[in-house]
C-alpha cells in the first residue's frame, strides 16, 4: 500500500456511480446527484455515469446496467449496493479497468464480516484498483468537485420547510482526514459556520486498502493543502504511520484529534469501531515522535489549524498583547502563561518607544505599556496601529495578540480597523505572526472577525481560543526548529491569497 | 454597606441623568436617550429627567440646570459630569433627597485620586445616599428598562452604515456582576449571540460603596435571578465576601470568573484596577469557602450558567451518553472521565431493557448499549425517545446527555426531535438533567439547538462543553448536600416557563 494511484479519487476523468438510484432518500440518489449538479456547475469536470440494472435513466442520463457496459473508461467508481454484492461490482470494475473505487457500502469487517472484506480487496489487488472505505462517507474535494457525502445539503422537515442541514465548506487550504464518518460530517458543518476552507476531506471508514499512511504520502505533494487535520480513534500499522507522518510534518503541519483517552472512552471507541484504541500515553508518544501537534477537542483542532494555515510559525514564545479591555488582557496572560508561552514586560528600546507614545499624546497617558499594552476604553483604530508597529518592529516579542474589543467608543469603524491592522501586518510581511480577538456575536463583532481573516489575520471570538492558536504556531516553530527544517519551511512559507 | 436601598438603582420611580449632553457621541446622551427610548416603549416605568446647566431642552424633554430644580422627587441620580464637579453635584442629591447614585464619572482611585474619592462618599454617606461607581459602566436591567451602558446599540461606520455594536440581552434569570467594565460589555454580547437572557447586569467601577458582597445580598431576594455570574479581578473585604457568598450560594449558585491566575495575569490586573490581585491559591481557597462554582473563560463561565438556570443539580456523578455518532460518543465519555464524572457500564434492568430495545427492533441490532449508548448512523428520532425513557427511569445514571448529530438520514426533522424530547423529559418533570449537542453552524444544527433550548434542555455546540456543564450541576448538587440544603433547593426547584 502506498499512495500510488491516489489521485484517480480526488481528480478523476470518469466517475460511475453504481448503485445510483431513482429514490430521493437513497445514498445512491444523493451521490448521483450531486455530481450531476457539480458537473452541470462546471466545478466537476469528470463525465459522471449512473449504474443501475432496474432503471433506463436517472435524472435523465442514461444508466447502465453493470460499469463494464460504459462507453467510456472509468477511472473511479463510487459503490453504494449491499454489501454481498460488492465482491462481484468490484470484479467488474477491475475488468472494464477501474483504477480506484470508493466503497460506500457498510456490513463487513464493522460488523464481522471479515471473510466479505478480504474477499473485496484481494479481487481490487489482482486488478490493481484502489480502495477508499468500506463502510465509510468518502471523499469531499471542493476544488475539483468530487463528492461522495451521501446527506444531501437540505432536510424537508415534516412541515416541508427546506432546511440547511450538510452544507458543503468552500474551497480552501486545510485538509480532514477522518476514520470516523460522523466525525467528518460534524467537522464539516463546524467549518462551514466557522468560514474555513476545506481542501479535500476523507471518511475512510474501515480503511481495508486506503489508510491514514497513504492519504499523508499523498497529500505532501497535494499543491491546494497547507494543514492536514486527523481524527483517530485507533492506529493500526503504527510504525509506518509514523514513518510517513514524520516526513510530512516538515513540510505542512499535521494536527490531530484522538479520542479514546480514558478508559470510558477506550471502552466507547472500541465497540464504535471494533478497534482496540490502546494505551493513550502510546499515542502521545507516537504523536510527539512524528511531529503531530495533539488537540483536545473539536474547537481546539479548527482554531489551531486556523493559525497554521494564515500564520507562519515562531521559534520563540514571547507574546506582546495589545488591548482596549484590561479584563480581556489578563485573561489571555493568564492563558499564555499557563500554557508556557511567556508574556515578557517590555523594558529597552520598545518600552521607550511605547512610553514615548504616552507622552506624545498619541495613545492615552494612562496607558499600561508594560504587557499587556493597555490602551483602555480611550483606545482609538489609530492607537492600534501605532503600538502595532512598535511590537512588529520589536526584538521583545515573537508573536503578537490584538485585542480589539469592538464595543469602545474610539473604534468608530471596527471594520476599518480590521483592514488597517491586516494591511500594517502586510507591510512588514508578516515578520511576526499576528493573531486577533474581538468578542461576542454581535453583527460588529462578526464583521470585525471576518475581515481580520480575510487580511490574513486569524481571530477569535475569546482571548483562551487565540492564545491557544498562537501556543500551536510556537510548538510548531520549535518542533521545526529541533528538526532543522525552519529555515526549509519559512523560505516556502507565502502569505494566503 | 449592605444591600439597604439598593432596589432604588433597579426599580426607581425617578431617575435624573446629570451631564446629560446633547452631543450624541456624549455618554451623557447615549444614556439619557435610551432611558427616554425605554420609557417611550413602556419598557421604564420612571420618569427621566435630564440636568445640565447649559441646555433648556435634550431631545424634546425639559433640562433642568440643578437636580435640585426638578418639581419631583428624585430617587436615582445618573452622575455623567467630570469627576471635579461630582462632590458639588452629590451634595446637591442629597439635599434633594436622592436614595441612589450611579457614578460614570472616570479620574478617582483608579488614578491615584483617592482624596476626591473619598469626599464623594463622606457626602453620599452624610446624605444616606448609596453609590455605584465612580468609573462604572453601571447597570443594566432588562426587566426594568433601567440602562446606563453608554455605548450605543449601534455604530455608524466610515461608509455611514449602521451596524450592531452593543446590542442588550433579553431578559431572563441570569444575574451578572463584573468589575471589569470591558468584560461585562464583551459578555453582554456574546450573551446576546448565544440567545442567554439577563436578569441584571451591575459593572461596579472602583466599588467605593456598593461591593460585590453588597449586591450578592440583594441578589438573593431577586425574584427574577436564578444563578449570579461575577467577573473579578480583586476582592477586597473578603471576609464579609465569603460570609455573604456562602449565605447566598445555598439559595443561588454562583459561578465566579477569577482573571490574574498566573504571575503575569496578576501584574497585568494589577496595573488594570490598581488593585492586588492576591495570590490564585488564596481565591481558590475562598471559592471553595463559599461554594462558588469557578470558571476558566467566558465560554465556560456562560455554558455553566446555562445549565445551572435551566436544570436542576444532581448529587450523582453518573452519566448515561445517547449518541448517533460513535466519535462525538468518544469525545463525550473521555471528557466526562477526564472531569470526574463516571460513565458506567450499563448492567441490570436498564442494560436488560436496553437489549430488548434491540432485539425487537427497536433501535439498530448493531446498537452499542453499554454506555455511550450509540444508536449508530442508523438512528431515527423515535430510537432517541424510546431510549431516552430508558435512561430517565434508569437508577444507573444521573445525568442524561443526548448528542443528536443531526445530519443522519434518520433524524428526518431535527426540530421535531429536540421537541419531542423537551416533551419526553417535562413528562417526568425533569426527574434528571438532561443535556443536549448538535455540532456545527448549519440552520439545521443552529435550529435544533434553539429548540432544545426552548424546550428546557441546555444545548451545546460541542460535547466537550456539554460535559463541562454537567460537572458543574454536579459540582453544585455535591456542594448543597454537604451544607445539607439539597433538598431544600429541589423543593423550590421548577422548569423556566
């Protein structure tokens, strides 16, 4: 196994469904046709053929009754049919010479049928096709338009409203791979909601060919993807995980949430996924070994990757925190030192500038310059971006915070703010790593935080979730360090476009 | 100081804003304004009077240049003027015959001006008057229509487009205390984003009457507060603090958010309030004293709250897990470990009833019951009803968490689910606390979520934080039995209308 072939999943020329059915309800249907939608939208460019022995047509493109009666090559089939009848599809894709199969289908080695599963992937190996699943929801590829997530974006609930329920994320630069598949469809609606950007996801299910190995070798070279998210529940061929994971943690961070940390959750993990989860201290040593940044929950995974994908990482862990709230400055020191990152008072040069600041009038005499910076409830956009440019160009301080608490009556237009702070960052080409909070749901809270991230800087709603963001991009910045790629990895690194 | 005459700063007859301005950006106006708003809405049943020396008339009511001229009494000053003037004009309350004053008035202790402090109070307390403040934000009470924030709902941004700044809660239970006036702005929004309703909002300044002890004694007879939420950076009279907390704590729960935790976080707090934070252990110490539930960020601090208004506590530490998702099931169990809660194997007659679920077909053969109860992607609402009347009758478990994924094909109408289940736990009078997770930012997940929350049972975006609340329901049902007062709470225990 390796991840030769991979791509046949994520960018195929042809796709046939087979299973692909008239119900609306039915995975089959639900597949089919959003592809059809995808093809007509122009974002899928593969020729996509239904395959169904009982109909003539479905959703007015010709079905065929068996892939190998297709006029056209087929490079990937999606496999939505019960499970005995899988051995049999996959034999007549190898002989029309499928090149990869996602099998969506469930009932094998989830549920002991182990006979059935090693049956399927001997018959896919003497063919040399390649198999994501089975058991699993497959691939969502926004970029090329490949998507196999079976719950359709809208539920008609029982009153016939129409309601969002699986949205799809757009395109972007993080990809998630998770064994579990209501994981993955969970994480899904979170980035959606969150405005993250998905490069490619994948269910891989009861990973009989495909495995966590394969899809980190393959996604080193895959250009869209900066940040590689995974969610386990077990490992099974652990050396060569490592193996793989050890090389691609040089080149794009990986950030991985593991559950099954207690004995409760072993237990749970064991009977979901008839897997035995293993000692969690195992894991935390693996994790360490080949460099994956370990995250505690689904909050703390799409924070960090956040960082890691807008910021550069640090080799140092000195935070400068400027901020309107004292309250919301505390909170974030509290957390920086907790979490080991240090909140250094200023003294030398950049206390100078800062107290000569003070005492030109431009930010308040009352002021705390010592770090936090605190600007108070006088603070003003253009204080901002005076002290911002004082902590950039400073030697005190590694990664910067800004707290930009909407509310205060200076910051008459948070939004404006937002864009002066992104443009001043780019001015210095991003020298440091510049993360941002403004807090709460109000609709200036909102529009302040989304232009934070569209400038490249990455905010949150609540100083904790920032600095823990931050602690992630000098973790990184050290495990690069120790593993002498930082220099290999910042000369790569270019700001998102 | 004690809580005498404090009803007067929440529900006075009459109130006069001194400094009224009628310069718009002027808190003098903004506060004035939406007093007169609130009183235009029937909202504010007092009379609003506006003093300032140098105007006839602001926004068509009346100006008076002295409280003094005012034809009617006078029971809440608002004091908007610089901190100079403040003894002149305290002096003049008092002769009116003012019962409450709330000082916005900045440039006291906080800046070293410790002597004018000082005269303020000597003359409040010559005159019987009680303060808020100096250097407040002041109060907020949605049930009353009495608002002295003076920032406004609204910003006008560079482009002239009117945006949500600082938007009010609705009106609810949840009482909140915050010597940071930033912090209690902050919270007031992201309550308003999480759709958490307000009892009473105090921002007490420098506190140079009015204390958090004082206001925890009037908390305790306020109908409408059902948990008090405090934000504190210092504790001054900590004796009478812990005294007052550990009278009000049996009655209310009160969940504290202590910022200044680490070195830093104190020096910080330190140059914010002039005031020191003392070491972390101490407060601990202090909590623990006066069984106040503590609380690690804002999000924290508002999930607790969350369940602790709409739940009643539990004196057990069992947890049963309803889940469709076998990761999120995962996530649960560990967290509930982690935090010192149990998940316990199921056995006896709930695991016996459990199995016959299963083996009539009831929920999915492939069920795993043993706790987290995962009823698979299978799932169907009717599937979550019928165990959920498992669980609730169950002597196994204590506490019920429902994660309700809602993207399965199954749950056809997530709304229908959350209220059949609101319906399944009013049925038995909510004979358990039940908590409720649907993940992401879909209008499905978002809906669903609400109406959870409608329906009585606190929802929660992750079950990470589901799992926090829980503990704190038991932390809190732990702590009321050890002071021998549990079944008094449960007596006057009943469901939020």
């Amino acid at each position: 196994m390796s991840s030769e072939n991979l791509n046949y999943f994520f960018n195929p020329r042809t796709i046939a469904v087979i299973g692909a059915s008239r119900e609306s309800d039915k995975p089959g249907h639900v597949i089919f046709s959003i592809l059809l939608d995808n093809k007509k939208k122009g974002l899928l460019k593969a020729n996509v053929y239904p395959v169904n022995p009982k109909a003539k047509e479905i959703l007015g493109v010709k079905a065929y009754p068996s892939v190998k009666e297709i006029e056209d090559d087929v490079e990937l089939a999606i496999i939505v049919v019960p499970a005995r009848i899988v051995p049999k599809v996959i034999k007549e894709c190898g002989e029309k010479g499928v090149k990869a199969s996602i099998i969506i289908s469930a009932g094998f080695s989830e549920v002991g049928n182990k006979e059935l599963e090693e049956e399927v992937l001997k018959t896919a190996k003497a063919f040399n096709i390649r198999i994501i699943g089975p058991n699993c929801i497959g691939i969502l590829s926004p970029w090329s338009g490949v998507d196999t997530i079976f719950l359709p974006v809208y539920k008609r609930l029982n009153d016939g409203k129409l309601l969002i329920s699986t949205p799809r994320p757009k395109p972007g630069h993080i990809a998630l791979l998770s064994q579990s598949g209501a994981f993955g469809t969970a994480a899904i609606d979170y980035m959606v909601g969150e405005g993250i950007g998905l490069s490619i996801f994948v269910s891989y299910g009861n990973k009989a060919d495909v495995d966590e190995a394969d899809l980190l070798e393959y996604l080193i070279e895959h250009e869209r993807t900066r940040v590689i998210l995974m969610y386990l529940e077990s490992i099974e061929r652990g050396r060569k995980f490592i193996e793989v994971a050890r090389k691609t943690s040089v080149i794009k961070p990986i950030i991985a949430l593991k559950a099954g940390r207690t004995t409760g959750g072993s237990r749970a993990a064991a009977s979901h996924t008839a897997a035995l989860a293993g000692l969690d201290e195992v894991y935390d040593a693996a994790f360490r070994r080949a460099g994956i940044i370990r995250t505690y929950d689904i909050e703390e995974l799409f924070d960090v990757a956040k960082a890691l994908v807008m910021l550069p990482p640090t080799s140092g862990g000195r935070i400068g925190i400027i901020t309107d709230g004292g309250g919301a400055g505390v909170m974030a020191t509290d957390m920086a030192e907790l979490l080991g990152l240090e909140v250094p008072e200023l003294r030398g040069s950049t206390r100078e500038e800062l107290e000569r600041l003070k005492s030109n009038g431009i930010i308040p005499p009352f002021s705390s310059v010592a770090n936090p910076i605190d600007l108070t409830g006088s603070a003003t956009s253009e204080m901002y971006i005076e002290t911002l440019d004082v902590l950039l160009r400073s030697n005190e301080v590694d990664i910067i915070l800004v707290l930009a608490l909407h509310q205060v009556p200076g910051i008459r237009d948070p939004i404006d703010l937002a864009r002066k702070i992104g443009k001043k960052v780019k001015e210095y080409n991003f020298a440091k790593p510049v993360l941002a909070v403004d807090t709460g749901y109000s609709e200036a809270a909102v529009l302040e935080r989304e232009t934070f991230d569209r400038e490249g800087i990455p905010s949150y709603p609540i100083p904790e979730r920032a600095v823990r963001a931050a602690r992630a991009l000098y973790a990184y910045g050290r495990y690069l360090t120790k593993r002498k790629k930082f220099d290999d990895y910042m000369k790569k690194w270019n700001p998102l476009d």
